[in-house]
C-alpha cells in the first residue's frame, strides 16, 4: 500500500487438496488512484504442516497487461 495501491483483489478460480499440497489458481486485480493498474493471474502452492495447518509454499504471478502499457 505504500506504494501508491488503494486496494487489491483475489478470486480463487479454482482449488484443489492434494494429500498434504494444495493447489489454488485465480485472477488478481490491483488498484491506485481509483483506476485498476494491474491485472493478471496467480497459482499459489500451499503445503500441510505438522499442526495441521496450511502454509504458502510457493506463490507465481504473472501480469495479464501488455509489457508496453505496464513500463510506461
């Protein structure tokens, strides 16, 4: 948030439990001043831990915005 973001979002598309992993996939949204200035997709690994709990094991994004429009 300090840099500029008022607010983001996350929408699970889809999860799956596999033994101890899991995997979640979904779409993001970021927004600033109102207008939405990054959009794209994400797989989020999670792994079970001993507790029973889940843990962020591994996280990917990737920018659905054209490589001209996110440098400028």
């Amino acid at each position: 948030m300090g840099l500029g973001m008022d607010s983001g979002t996350l929408e699970t598309l889809s999860f799956e439990e596999h033994g101890d992993v899991a995997i979640e996939e979904g779409v993001y949204s970021i927004q600033a001043g109102g207008a939405v200035v990054d959009h794209g997709k994400y797989v989020v690994v999670h792994r079970r831990q001993d507790d029973g709990s889940w843990e962020l094991a591994l996280d990917v994004f990737n920018s659905s915005r054209p490589e001209a429009a996110a440098a400028a």
